[in-house]
C-alpha cells in the first residue's frame, strides 16, 4: 500500500491525472519520473490548443520503448474505445521483436489478442496497435492515405525530414471525442537529427514549446538498466559519449566543431562596456537568409558575438534600418564599427553594373571584402572555440540572442571530400537550416581588422 501511495504521488508530481494513474495500475504498469512526465504531456494534447507531438529520450537506456508502447495500450487505448494506433520503427524483425518483448511485459493483466504475422493487438475494447516498419524510406508510403488516432515513431531520426512529415498526414480522426496525437522516441544522430533537434529540442531548450512537448531522458533515468550498461556508455568516446552517455544534441556524427559546448560558449548576458573594439559581417541572401553578427573584442583578447540580424526575402534597405536597429540596441552606430565586411557575392557586378554592396552604399552602409579562404577561417573558428574540457580555455562567446547562429555551429559537418572544410549546406525552401549564421561568423574572425571604417550612419 505504501509503495501504491507512493506511486501515485510520483504520477501526481509529474502532472499525469487520477484516472491516467488509475489505467496504469490496473495494467500493472509501473513508469519512473521521466516517463510519469512523458505520460502528462500525453495527457496535454487532450487540450484545445495543446500540443500534438510528444518526444521522449535522448541518451541511450532511457526507457523510451517501454514508455511508448505503455502509454499507447496502458492508457490511450483503455480509455477511448476503438482507438486506432500506428506504431513504426526501422526494420520490421526487430519492430517485432521489439514489441513482442514490451506486449508480455506490459500488456500482461490487459486482455488482449495478438496477430503476429499481421503485427495487430487488439484489447477487449477493440482499440489497437498495429505495429508498421520501415526498411527503407519508400515503405512508409504504404500509409499514406490511411488515417489513424495516434501514430508512434520509434527512433524517430531514422526517418529523413520529408518521410516524417509525410507520415504526420496521416495522423488525423474523425472522432469527435478524440485529439489526434504524434508520440516519438529518438537518440541524437541519424538522417532525421536535425530536423528532429529543430522541431523538439530547440524549442525545448529556448522554452517556446507550443505544438510539441519534448522530455528529455539518460541512462540514469531507468533504474532498470543493468548495473554494466552506464559503463558500456562510458567507454565510449567523441560524438557517440556525448550523444549516447549524456543526451547531447548539440552533437552528431561527422560533427566539426566538436568543442563547441552550450553550458561554455552560450552567454546569457554581456556589459556592452567591455567592449574595446566593435566590427560587424554580413552573409548575404534573398531566398536564403542575410545574416549580420555584431561582435566584439575585450581587454583580454576574447571575442563576443553579442547580437544577430537574420531575415529572409527582405531588400537591402530594410536590412539597413534593421542593423541600425541592432547597433542602437548597443548604443552604436555605423561610425563606431571598426570594420563591417560581406562574403565575396554582395560585390559582384548584376548585367546593370550594379552590386548588391553598392545597394547597401545607398543606404549609408559600406561594405568591405572578408576574408573567403574557408579551411583557414574555419580553423581560427576553432582556435577561438578552444577545447574547456582538455583545459584549453574558450575565447570565443555568443549571446544566447544570437539564435541562428547557436543553433547553426553545433550542426556543422566537415566535409568528405575536403576534410579540412566544412560541408556546404543551403537552407530548404522554408528557410529553414543552412549555414549563413556561420559563414558571417567565419568573416567576423577571419578579416584582418583594419581601419578601413563605414559610412556615418
């Protein structure tokens, strides 16, 4: 009884309803903390104007599978008769397995009939699981056009960004007591990390979550794990430690700037004071986004990036008011810049004769060439980065304001066929991704500072 009582404030302190907790223990099913979270934010999509997507995990061992399948058949499917569930992972055999291992586990006192060569469960009250795979991407058009009430990804950045959205069409209902509902799982890495990070993760970092509700879960957070598998995580090193070990999504593999630590790099305020020289860059694009940094140097020689200008379709003399904007936020001008450079392409002559610099002339703005050479810029980037965790102190700081860029460094790849580099990425239609935020980073410290100054704004 005690035990009973305690898990039931457990439910209680994780925000999960009486009745939620009532359908858990009928089943026998016992969830820890992060799960009891994960449940309550299950609950929240019940709401108008709650969220439709819930993500769960992060690190490895975390009791992802075990949480998803309880919260599909322990309580969605208890509670709404007739529901209809997808659930999809990689690679049917092992979806299965998988799911045969967590049915007798946690479906034990539910009664229930399974088909497994069709992968149906269905309770008493005809609600089920179907229990879909992909092995390759094509196989998930076998659902489209079909509707269901809940749909479950496991491992969700196995899935490329286009095949997740495609299956989310099929997430829709004609029942009137019922809110449509995505739940998901995922481990940092694979083909769907970035969007996966851009979708749950940042909007979770940044608290401006409003159509998902991301809970993040390690290895600690299962007492269930056996008492070698912290250790297992631990031997392992570079991306895969920090990814795997510790739920990391600022990593993944390939990952360039590898030192780049949030808790380190990431400031959260600055005294604009400190400042003994102000300079500015610019990453041009009109489809694409134009990013302006304004960064500075302290007495000590460390370099803060402490605002960003980062919008798209806007013509130079919008872009104009909005760095002057920028710049007065800090008390600046244009004529208080030690420098103000643009990538290579704001210079080059239109069939008119004309140039995007000199667009930006007209509007009291005058641009000079960075520095292009992209290996070296880079490696200056790195060397500002230093290395906090082999005792090389980082030189190189950016404001948690300057949103793009935050997001943009940590995702950067190198590039197969030139090591050295960075992988050239470009923003999708929406404007989403790419790596202006950075290029404007790699002209803000690799151009010489010289006194060669901006027009009088």
């Amino acid at each position: 009884m005690i035990e009973l009582d305690r898990y039931l404030l457990a439910g209680k302190v994780a925000g999960c309803p009486a009745d939620q907790m009532e359908n858990f223990v009928k089943a026998g099913v016992v969830l820890q903390p992060r799960q009891l979270a994960a449940s309550a934010a299950a609950r929240l999509c019940d709401q108008e104007g709650g969220p439709t997507q819930v993500g769960y995990g992060g690190a490895r061992g975390g009791g992802k599978s075990h949480w998803l399948l309880a919260q599909l058949g322990a309580d969605d499917c208890q509670r709404a008769p007739g529901l209809k569930c997808l659930l999809l992972r990689k690679v049917g055999k092992a979806n299965l397995e998988n799911f045969e291992d967590h049915r007798r586990r946690i479906f034990g006192l539910l009664p229930h009939d399974f088909v497994a060569f069709r992968g149906v469960l269905t309770f008493a009250n005809q609600s089920r699981i179907v229990a879909g795979h992909f092995q390759s991407e094509r196989d998930i058009d076998s659902y489209l056009g079909l509707e269901y009430d809940v749909i479950a990804v496991e491992e969700a950045t196995s899935l490329s960004p286009r095949k997740y959205r495609d299956i989310t069409t099929c997430c829709r209902t004609s029942r009137p007591d019922w809110r449509p509902r995505i739940y998901s799982n995922a481990n940092p890495g694979g083909v769907g990390h970035v969007f996966y990070r851009n979708t749950f993760i940042v909007p979770y970092i940044t608290g401006q979550e409003t159509d998902t509700r991301f809970i993040p879960a390690t290895v600690d957070d299962n007492v269930f794990n056996n008492r070698d598998y912290r250790r297992v995580l631990e031997n392992l090193t570079g991306w895969q430690r920090r990814a795997w070990l510790n739920g990391d999504w600022d990593v993944a593999a390939g990952q360039y700037f590898s030192t780049f630590l949030r808790d380190v790099h990431v400031i959260e305020d600055f005294d604009d004071t400190r400042a003994r020289e102000w300079f500015c860059a610019l990453d041009y694009g009109f489809t694409h986004y134009t990013v302006v940094l304004l960064g500075c140097v302290d007495g000590d020689g460390n370099t803060f990036i402490v605002d960003e200008h980062a919008e798209r379709l806007w013509l130079p003399e919008r872009h104009a008011r909005a760095i002057r904007d920028m710049l007065a936020r800090h008390g600046l001008a244009l004529r208080h810049l030690r420098r103000f450079v643009a990538g290579s392409d704001v210079f080059s002559r239109q069939s008119d004769g004309t140039s995007v610099a000199g667009q930006y002339r007209t509007q009291g703005i005058t641009l000079r060439p960075a520095n292009m050479e992209r290996v070296n810029g880079w490696a200056e980037v790195l060397r500002l980065l230093g290395d906090p965790q082999a005792g090389i102190p980082a030189r190189l700081f950016i404001h948690e304001r300057c949103r793009r860029l935050v997001e943009t460094v940590p995702l950067l790849q190198h590039d197969p066929g030139r090591p050295e580099d960075v992988l050239k990425v470009d923003a999708d239609e929406d404007g989403n991704g790419g790596d202006d935020a950075a290029d404007a980073l790699r002209y803000l410290v690799a151009s010489k500072r010289r006194n060669v100054g901006a027009a009088v704004g």
